[in-house]
C-alpha cells in the first residue's frame, strides 16, 4: 500500500512540535539518548521528531510531558479556534 503524502501544512506542524519538543528537553536538561531510553524508542527516532522529519504520536508526547514534568500544552502549538465560523476560518487560514 502507498504511503499517504504528507502536506506543507503537516510538515510545517510537525516542525513546530519538534521545535517544542527540543526546547523542553534542552530547558531540562535531558539528553536525546535519555529521552529515548525513556520511551523505548531509537536516539535517531528522537531526533527525526525534533527536525520534524517523522510525526510524533500524541500518546508519546502524552509520555514525554509527564517525564519531562511539562505539561502537554507545552509541546503543542495553540490554535484559538472560536465558535464563529469566519473567525475559524481565518484563524486556521483556510476558505470555508
């Protein structure tokens, strides 16, 4: 089966996650191979989540904010997204 491309918009997401992501670790002081024993994943794997080359799954960073004693909002960027359509719209950049 293809794998699904994916679009600007979730490279662009999963860069910021990444960023996020480093930002964290580095504030606390935790190295890429500590983290990733954390988690049972790879040091590249870490590391690909960071540049944003790979998605990170929301239950791993579920894990990585309790580990990293963050809370998970930290490791997200926010959207206000309000209940009027024209300000969703223009809040998400997109035409409705």
């Amino acid at each position: 089966m293809a794998r699904k491309r994916r679009t600007a918009e979730e490279d662009q997401f999963n860069a910021v996650v990444g960023a996020m992501l480093e930002r964290a670790r580095r504030e606390r002081k935790v190295s890429l191979s500590e983290l990733a024993k954390e988690l049972g994943v790879s040091v590249k794997q870490v590391h690909f989540w960071e540049i944003g080359e790979n998605r990170l799954p929301m239950f791993q960073i579920y894990r990585i904010s309790r580990f990293l004693k963050v809370p998970v909002t930290s490791l997200l960027p926010m959207v206000n997204v309000t209940t009027n359509p024209e300000n969703r719209c223009a809040v998400l950049r997109k035409s409705c």
